[in-house]
C-alpha cells in the first residue's frame, strides 16, 4: 500500500535523489499537469488506479506533504501508445515524443524495470488544487 498522507493516497514523483523535488517544483509552478507510471506498480504494492475528482498528496523525498492535486484523467495503454500531449503534460522540457520515450525508458531501466513499447503504463493527468 502506498502511504496516506493527511487522509488522501500519496504520489511520489520520481525517486528520491533529487529528481523528486524538482517534478515538485514543476507542480508547483503549474508546468507539470501529468505523469506515468506503470501499471504492474499498481499490483506489486496492492493499490487501485486513481479515479478523477480523487486528490492526492504530493510528498517530498521525506513524506512530508508539498502539495495536493486532483486526479483530471486516467488511462491505462502502452507505452509506445503514449501521446505526445501526455509527455508535454509531464512537463519537463522534452523536445519531442522520442526525446520522452528514451528518457523515461532510461529512468526506469536506471530502477532495474526496462521498458518496451508494449509495456503496460498508466497516464494521469491532473491539477494543483492546494498548497500549504
């Protein structure tokens, strides 16, 4: 299970070494509205996928809470399925699909998961709603 943090599930951006707060601070500065995560995830750690309307709380490398967002979209597909408007909704500078796919397959091959196109991933979109 993935923690709660002030009543709502967590949502940890990225790995804790310095990636995580600086997706937070996208967030925060309203550059980024989505992420992806994959969806085996999901059932390693026994959780259900998001639902639009649910808030979340985003956590820092601690667990401590920087922000809550509220889930605007759900997809399950594939990795290679993945729209460039998902990936600019990420927000982190990516010049193009392609520049997304290797980046993201770097990330999670770097975490001992490598990626293929037929990978099954979760894309959710959403918005900040509060911060401390």
């Amino acid at each position: 299970m993935w923690p709660r943090v002030n009543g709502m599930r967590s949502m940890e951006l990225g790995t804790p070494d310095g990636i995580r707060a600086e997706l937070n601070s996208l967030v925060l500065a309203g550059r980024k509205t989505a992420t992806t995560g994959l969806l085996a995830e999901y059932a390693e750690q026994s959780e259900e996928l998001e639902l639009p309307g649910e808030r979340l709380a985003l956590v820092d490398d601690a667990g401590g809470f920087v922000a809550a967002i509220e889930i605007t979209g759900v997809e399950v597909t594939t990795f290679g399925a993945v729209t460039w408007e998902h990936a600019r909704a990420e927000g982190e500078g990516d010049a193009s699909l392609a520049e997304w796919r290797e980046g993201h397959r770097g990330y999670w091959s770097r975490l001992g998961t490598p990626v293929e196109d037929g990978t099954a991933v979760v894309c959710l979109a959403f918005r900040l709603v509060d911060t401390p």
